[in-house]
C-alpha cells in the first residue's frame, strides 16, 4: 500500500484545506487558520515521519494496474492511476495528496494557488447556463453540477531568446480612372526584418487527458503569482502529474515564439496594400524551463453519449463550456407558443364578432 500525505491542524489535528479567498490554510473544526510560513514551519517538523513513513510503505498494485493508497483518516483504499497526485477519499471526503508521485522530475517547482472556489466556479456555470433557456435537464441538476472539481494541471512553462529574420514581398497598389478605363498600378517591393526579442513564461499543457484547446482557451494566468510549491496547496484539490515531457512539450513552445516572432516583424512592415512572407528563419536559445501546477475547476456533464466539459481558470475566473439545445424541448416550446397565438388571434376574432 503507498503512502498519504495530509497536512493535520496543529491545534487539534484534524486534516487542514487551502482556503483559495484567504490564501492560507483553514481547518474546519476548531476554525484556526494559518500562513505559508506556519504550515512550512510544522512540515519541518514532521517531515522525518512522513519520510520514514513514506519509505516503510510498499507499493500494491491492483488487478487493473492502478496505484491503491489508504486514506489517513478513515483508512479506506484510495485507488487512482498512475497520473494522480493528489485525490480525496469517496467515503470521508479528505484529501490524498501522493507524496511518493511528487518526487524528483515529478516535483513542481512552482504553483498558482486557487483563488476561486467551488461556489464561484458553480456560480460562473450557473451564469452560462443562465441563457440557454433550452438546455437539456441535465445542465441544471443540481447532483451533476455539485461535480464541479477544483485540479491542479500540469503545465511546463519556457523562457526564451530569440533572433529572427524575415524576408516578404510587399505590394503598393493604386487605381485610378481615365475616361472608361480603370488603371491598376502595382509596385513590388522585396522588404527584409531582422531582430531579437525575449520570451518569458510561454505556457505549455502537459497532460494528454486534458484538451489543449480548453487549456488554451482559459488562458491567461498571472505568473506574477507563481509560488515555490509547496504540498499543502494541494490540500483539498485534486492533482495530476504530467505524461508530457519538457523535450516533448516544448516542440509546441516553439512554434509559439516562431509565429510570435513573425507576426511582429511582419507587423513593422507599414504603408503597403499587401504583405506576403517568403522566407523566415529564426534562432531560439531556451533560457529557463520550470515545471508547474495550475488551478482549473471543471465540471464534465453527460449529454446523449457525448461529455461536455466546463473549465474555469482557478486563479482569473474565466469559464469557457458550451450548452447544447434539448431540440425536444425547443420544439415543444414553439408548439405552444403557436398554441397561444392562435389562442389569442381566435379570441380576437370572436370579440371582433360580437
């Protein structure tokens, strides 16, 4: 059985949540709350055990391949696949954060904690679903959205120095009338940009089980917020750890800072009717490679064999998801509503009778 890892109150040991509004960590018991210092403080102070602990502890595996864990505070089997890091208990609801997975080139150097919670992010949906006044029932049972989970994504994030070049045929296009003709004039001009410029922090999702595309729509995160990780801003979320490797993810980074760097040195080409990039060559030195956490609420509901998910950036609040139309519903709605206008038009009518 692996080993858990949970943060206890040091007032009254109970297991301790980051609180995402306070930034700090609150236990739900006796009420105390505490900084980043003082939970480092009392992980220190434990740290010897939990190693121990940690390292007595052998690995099972069940029959499907899945790591099984068992829960510190009611001692049930967590069961999670290879990926996870940090879970939570189906029966007492505490947290498991997975120490053992989060070691070594799996050990985030930094972290974005929540600052939206689970009512804001069902708040944020509510908002959506607020305007579809077709959605399908399942949209608005209240079970379904209660599911809404708040997850740690794995995210490499890259500094770069790049130096480009760009060569584009440029095109000054002039008409003008002369008695019955129209006279078109073009001039080609052969434009030339080179220059350096500095990226820091492009983002790149490093998980397959998440769509990049949702990653990508509920960008951007401040990295001005970026913390040193620390386990205890897991407390209370979910965790996965990245199957994407840095070398493997970067590849997508790079064609970012390429395309950046073109749209920018063909954006300095001014005062031309038309501009059409030939050739471009760029030079990249990666300067700095971190890997990160950071916080997403989602929320995937079943609709007809087919899942929608909803995602909030959990630092921003920006909620990206789309709601589709109960054509049943839609359909029954406009029966009615000619049902009453025909109503109406009759009623009209035999008052006009009278």
């Amino acid at each position: 059985m692996n080993g858990t890892l949970d943060h206890k109150c040091p007032n009254c040991s109970a297991v301790l949540k980051f609180n995402p509004h306070g930034q700090n960590w609150k236990c739900e018991y006796c009420r105390s709350e505490f900084n980043i210092e003082q939970i480092e403080q009392a992980q220190a102070k434990s740290g010897a055990t939990i190693n121990e602990t940690t390292a007595a502890v052998k690995a099972e595996k069940n029959l499907e391949g899945m790591d099984v864990y068992s829960c510190p505070n009611c001692g049930a089997q967590i069961i999670a696949d290879d990926n996870v890091t940090a879970t939570s208990c189906v029966y007492c609801k505490s947290t498991a954060i997975l120490k053992n997975k989060l070691v070594g080139e799996f050990n985030p150097t930094k972290v974005i904690a929540f600052h939206k919670t689970k009512e804001d992010a069902i708040a944020a949906f509510k908002k959506i679903r607020k305007g579809r006044p077709f959605a399908p029932k399942e949209f608005n049972d209240p079970k379904n959205i209660n599911e809404m989970s708040g997850i740690y994504i794995p995210f490499w994030i890259y500094d770069f120095q790049c130096s480009g070049s760009l060569t584009a045929d440029a095109k000054r296009i002039n008409s003008h009338r002369s008695g019955d003709y129209i006279i078109t004039r073009t001039d080609v001009y052969l434009a030339m940009r080179d220059g350096s410029m500095a990226f820091h922090r492009i983002p790149v999702d490093g998980s397959k089980r998440f769509d990049n595309d949702i990653m990508n729509s509920i960008e951007p995160f401040d990295y001005r917020e970026l913390v040193d990780f620390n386990h205890g801003y897991l407390s209370g979320f979910l965790a996965e750890k990245y199957d994407v490797d840095g070398d493997t993810a970067m590849n997508d980074a790079v064609e970012r800072v390429k395309n950046s760097t073109n749209d920018v040195l063909k954006n300095s080409i001014n005062g031309y009717s038309t501009v059409t990039v030939t050739s471009a060559n760029h030079n990249l030195n990666l300067t700095n490679k971190e890997y990160i956490l950071l916080p997403v609420w989602m929320l995937n509901i079943k609709y007809k064999d087919k899942i929608y998910t909803f995602a909030m950036n959990g630092q921003t609040g920006k909620m990206v998801g789309d709601i589709p139309i109960d054509k049943k519903k839609a359909v029954l709605c406009w029966i009615g509503l000619c049902a009453l206008s025909f109503l109406v038009c009759f009623i009209v009518y035999w008052l006009g009778g009278l």
